[in-house]
C-alpha cells in the first residue's frame, strides 16, 4: 500500500499544480503573463531570422571574395604559365635559327673546299697532261 499511497500523493499534487496553473492562466495576470511571453517569443524568433539572414549574407560574401581572389590566382597562373611557354619557344626558335646558320654556314664552307679541291685536282690534271704530252712531244721529234 506503500506505492499505492505514494501515487494518491503525486496525483494530488499534479491536480493541485495543473488547477493552480490553469487557474493562473486563466486570470488576468496570466494573459499578460502569456501576451508578454508571445512577444518574446515573436522578437526572438525576429532576431533569430535577422541573424541567420545577416550570417547567410556574410557567409555569401565571403564564398564570393574567395571565389574571386581563386580566379585571380588561377588567372594569374595561367598567364605565368603562357609566358614561361612562350619565352621557351622563343628560345628553342632561337636555337634551331642559330643551328641552322650555323648548318649552312658549314655547308658553304665544305663546298668552297670542295671547289677548292676540284680547281686543284683539275689543275693538276692538265699539268700533268702537258707533261705528258711534252714527253710524247719529245719522243715525236726524235723519230
């Protein structure tokens, strides 16, 4: 009967405490109790909207700074890119001009030997030639 006692007890104080508050609620003072708490309420969720909007705004702001100094970066990294690409072609240009001068400058030099070499082969032949057609001269005239 103990527990039985116990929950009587309970029951009557919640009985108590639920007319006391109905009772409360009821009175005038209770409704200005519940206006006054529905005004709260309305501002705190009011600032709550603001806030979060504000927060929201902020937050954009800084997504679309970021987004931003990104590109930028991105750009300028580009642009590095493209101009490192192009002084590297300028350079392998300049090289493959200086080889190619330098190819033909040796091509014009071998032929010029090569002529060179040709006139003193050529010479050579018509002095031998005549040496030999003064020999033939020579054997000629003692017949």
């Amino acid at each position: 009967m103990d527990n039985d006692n116990k929950l009587l007890v309970g029951l009557g104080i919640g009985l108590i405490a639920g007319a006391a508050a109905g009772y409360f609620i009821a009175s005038e003072d209770g409704q200005k109790f519940q206006k006054k708490t529905k005004k709260k309420i309305k501002a705190l969720e009011e600032d709550l909207k603001n806030s979060l909007k504000n927060n929201t705004e902020q937050l954009s702001d800084k997504l679309s700074d970021a987004a931003e100094i990104t590109k930028n970066k991105l750009s300028d990294a580009a642009e590095s890119t493209k101009d490192w690409a192009n002084k590297a072609s300028e350079t392998i240009k300049q090289k493959i001009s200086t080889s190619t001068n330098l190819a033909e400058e040796t091509i014009e030099e071998t032929m010029e030997e090569v002529n060179d070499s040709v006139e003193t082969g050529a010479e050579k032949a018509r002095r031998i030639i005549r040496e030999k057609e003064e020999t033939v001269n020579k054997m000629l005239d003692k017949i």
